[in-house]
C-alpha cells in the first residue's frame, strides 16, 4: 500500500529519502550508464551492489552494526510458512448473508445468485476484496462444507427460475414499444414481483 505523507511534514519521508540518496550516492553516481545493455542488466548490478556492499556496510542507524548483522541476530524469531499454505484462502475477506427469496444475496452493492436450496439460510462467502464485481469470485460456506461458487446474477435467467411452483416468463415480442397503458416489464422487475407474491402467499394463514 503507497501512503503518502502531508505536505510540508518531511518527518515521514525521511527514512526512505535517505535511502534514496544513499542509492544516488553509492550505486548510481558511480554507474557507467553507456554499459548498461537493458533493464534487467540494471536490476542486476542494483542487486548485487546490494547484498555485496549495502547489507555489509555499517549503519549509524543500527548503533555500528550493518543490516546483514541485524538481521541475523533476530533470524531467530521468523516463523517459517508450511509450503502447503493457501497464501490466498487465507487473505480473502469473509462475509455472512442471509440468501434472499429469490436465490441472491449481496456483497458490497453486487447482487450474486446462489442454489435455491439455500433460500432463507445464513451462509458465509469468502472473497477476493480487491477484484470488481465481474471478476470476483465467491465462495460459498454453509454448515462448515463449500458449496461452491456464487454467481453475478443475470437478472433475466434469475427472473424465470422455478421457486416452489411459482415461474414468472417474462414475455419479449417484436413488437412495436408499448403505450403508456402497459408500462415496460423488465426481467428484474419480474423477478422481485416473483418474490414478492411468494412472501404473500407465506404470510397467508393457513
């Protein structure tokens, strides 16, 4: 994450800006620029003038010692990671929704589609925050087992899915645009009248 500090306050700038004139000074000064053949020959030399001379210099900074030393002195506490770790399961955010009447449940303003069998049960996703709605991929969790993917929904096919006898077509023709007595019908509002006339039929007495 690049976090910028306010103008005119160089106080958090001052870390990296020496290291910027140590690279200038050490590194970059003492370049012969016509020899270098491309950027990878460049990245090259940076790196081995790095761990050659940089990480073996004393540092006023570190009380005398240098970064190899300091380093090497809390080696000791790194952790190591096991190899088999799924670096991105573990990163991913995690939400919990309840899935709406008509197989969606939303996450950060997106409607996505998950399996009817679902309706009215809390579920878990775990996500990749940093990817759009469009290339976002939702994992469901229910009851500890995956469940698979949720899908972005796709308002027309949503619209005529069966949900307990109850199937709204909704009915495209190539005719002319209608008058103002029959308002356009969308497969989205089909597809909340389809949930709507089901929570009425559930509210009814018995």
């Amino acid at each position: 994450m690049l976090v910028h500090s306010r103008v005119g306050k160089p106080a958090g700038r001052g870390k990296i800006e020496r290291l910027h004139r140590t690279y200038r000074d050490r590194f970059f000064r003492l370049l012969e620029v016509q020899s270098i053949k491309s950027l990878a020959d460049l990245d090259t030399r940076f790196h081995s003038w790095l761990e050659s001379e940089y990480h073996r210099c004393p540092h006023q900074g570190l009380g005398g010692t240098t970064p190899l030393e300091a380093w090497l002195e809390k080696a000791h506490l790194i952790v190591p990671l096991d190899p088999t770790v799924d670096l991105e399961a573990i990163t991913q955010h995690q939400a919990t929704r309840k899935v709406h009447k008509d197989s969606t449940v939303t996450v950060e303003g997106a409607l996505f589609e998950v399996p009817s069998t679902l309706i009215g049960e809390r579920i878990t996703v775990h996500y990749d925050p940093h990817l759009g709605p469009q290339r976002r991929r939702l994992q469901i969790v229910h009851d500890g087992h995956r469940l698979g993917e949720a899908r972005l929904v796709d308002s027309y096919a949503n619209a005529r899915v069966r949900r307990g006898g109850l199937q709204q077509e909704v009915q495209l023709s190539d005719a002319p645009g209608p008058t103002s007595e029959a308002p356009v019908r969308r497969p989205v509002d089909a597809s909340l009248a389809a949930s709507r006339v089901r929570a009425t039929e559930e509210e009814q007495p018995a």
